[in-house]
C-alpha cells in the first residue's frame, strides 16, 4: 500500500488567512468564564473567515494534472534549507506560489481577454506562468521573467512534463533588465501579470506603459496589491514591501492612461486596464 504524504501547512498570508488564524487564537485561549453568547459570536466570526477559503477552492475548477505535480512538488522543496543567510538574491518560500484558485483566476483571464502573447513579471516555480499558458491558443506564446537561475530551472522542468510548455519562453535576469531588452527588440503584449519584487511595482508599471510593452487595451494583473492588510492598516506598522504595495496602489489610482478594480483574492489581484 502507498504512503500518503500529507502537504506541508502553509503560514497563512493573506487578509482573510490572517484574520482566521487570529480568531482561531482567541477562541484557543479564552478563559472558561467568557459567556457563551460571546464565544458563541467569536465562534461564528472564525468559521465564516476560515470557511470562505476552503469553499472558494471546492466549487473552483480543478487544476490540471500538470499543476497539480508542480504544487506538490513546490509545497515539498526545502527552500529553508536550500536558500539561507543570503544564499540568494530574495527569501524564497512556498507561500509565494499563487495556487489553484488565482491560477484558474488568470487562466479564466486569458480566455476572456483571449490574449495571444503575454508576460509574466516574477515566476518563481511557474504555476502561474503555466496556468496561463493552458489557455492559450497553440501559436501563443508566454514570456517569463525570473530572476533566479534555481527556480527557473525548477519552472522548466515542470514545463517540460505539459503539453502547454512548449508556449512559455523563461528569461532569467533582473526583470527590470529583461523588460528594456524586450522593448529594445520591439516585443508587445496583449496581457501582462506582475508577481515580483514589490518594491520595483511602481518602475515595472512605469516601464510597461512607457515604453508600450502593454498593447494598447491589453490588460495588466498584479498580485499582493492588499499585502496582508498592511496598505489600509496603520502606517506605523507597515513592512518596506507594505509601503511599496501602499505607493503602487496611489500611483495606479491616479495614472489617467489606465482604470483598475482591485479583488479580494487571496493577497490582493488588481486588475488594469490600459486605455486605447
């Protein structure tokens, strides 16, 4: 008989993932003489926060096979062990993969808008990347930005196990870097996803609109735009990516060459639109 190997538990990272832990918490210590009523309240707010995550997931459609390895396969890597005391330019960990329910969020994405080309800032293990590829037409084609040779090398081979891998073309290098070579050569792109350095949001922004790799009435997603609920908690507490997240967000809400809706999904997904 096969031994079942239970996924690691992920730290929750999220508003609503925050919030459900603290309930959880505090329903953990309260003494035995707080009221029934107000446990019975504590109770209800816990189970409507932890409850709305699972749910989301259960009535989403299910990843494909492929993603399925790749989650796996990223939830078991020992980035703790592997990346540490400044073995790498950044702090790698599970919790950045963006998952089943953002995944099928921007896959969904790329069939509305039925985008040909995109471009995807900040790859990390490439589910998303791989996501998005799955919805694109057979001469569509994926560009992605990674800046770490590890974990593009970690994407590539699990692109190399779909049949949609063959639409992804991986750039290893600053993405700032990537972004001017890809404008040099005249590169365009009908969609573009942003998942990287957060205190570089603003300048990739910038240079997208810039320097015209965003099309005209193409569309711009970025991820992490509530950052845990730091950009509308006090300032005072706020990390240097939370107040990075804090910028971009102003300077999106009062840039006239675009309109925007920002989702409560997962960590925050704004959606962008660039004007004709």
């Amino acid at each position: 008989m096969s031994q079942v190997v239970e996924k690691p538990s992920a730290r929750p990272v999220t508003p609503l993932g925050i919030l459900a832990k603290q309930l959880e918490t505090i329903l953990q210590t309260l003494n035995q003489q707080t009221s029934d009523e107000l446990l019975a309240n504590l109770n209800q707010a816990w189970l409507l926060a932890a409850g709305l995550d699972p749910y989301l997931e259960e009535c989403t459609t299910r990843e494909s096979p492929a993603l399925a390895a790749l989650a796996q396969k990223t939830a078991h890597e020992g980035w703790s062990q592997r990346f540490h005391e400044g073995a790498t330019v950044r702090e790698l960990e599970q919790e950045m993969l963006s998952g089943h329910v953002e995944g099928q969020t921007l896959k969904m994405f790329i069939h509305m808008t039925k985008a040909r080309k995109v471009l995807e800032v900040g790859m990390f293990t490439g589910y998303s990347a791989l996501a998005m590829a799955e919805a694109l037409p057979p001469d569509g084609e994926l560009v992605a930005c990674e800046v770490d040779p590890y974990t593009a090398e970690f994407a590539q081979a699990a692109f190399r196990e779909s049949p949609h891998g063959a639409k992804i073309r991986v750039e290893v290098g600053a993405a700032l870097e990537t972004l001017e070579k890809l404008s040099t050569v005249g590169e365009s792109f009908d969609f573009v996803f942003i998942d990287a350095d957060k205190r570089e949001y603003v300048k990739y922004f910038q240079t997208l609109l810039d320097k015209d790799l965003l099309i005209p009435g193409g569309f711009l997603c970025v991820d992490n735009t509530l950052l845990q609920g730091q950009v509308y908690l006090s300032t005072e507490n706020r990390t240097p990516n939370g107040e990075a997240i804090a910028q971009f967000n102003r300077v999106v809400a009062t840039d006239a060459r675009v309109e925007q809706v920002l989702l409560p999904l997962r960590d925050g997904l704004t959606i962008i639109r660039r004007l004709p």
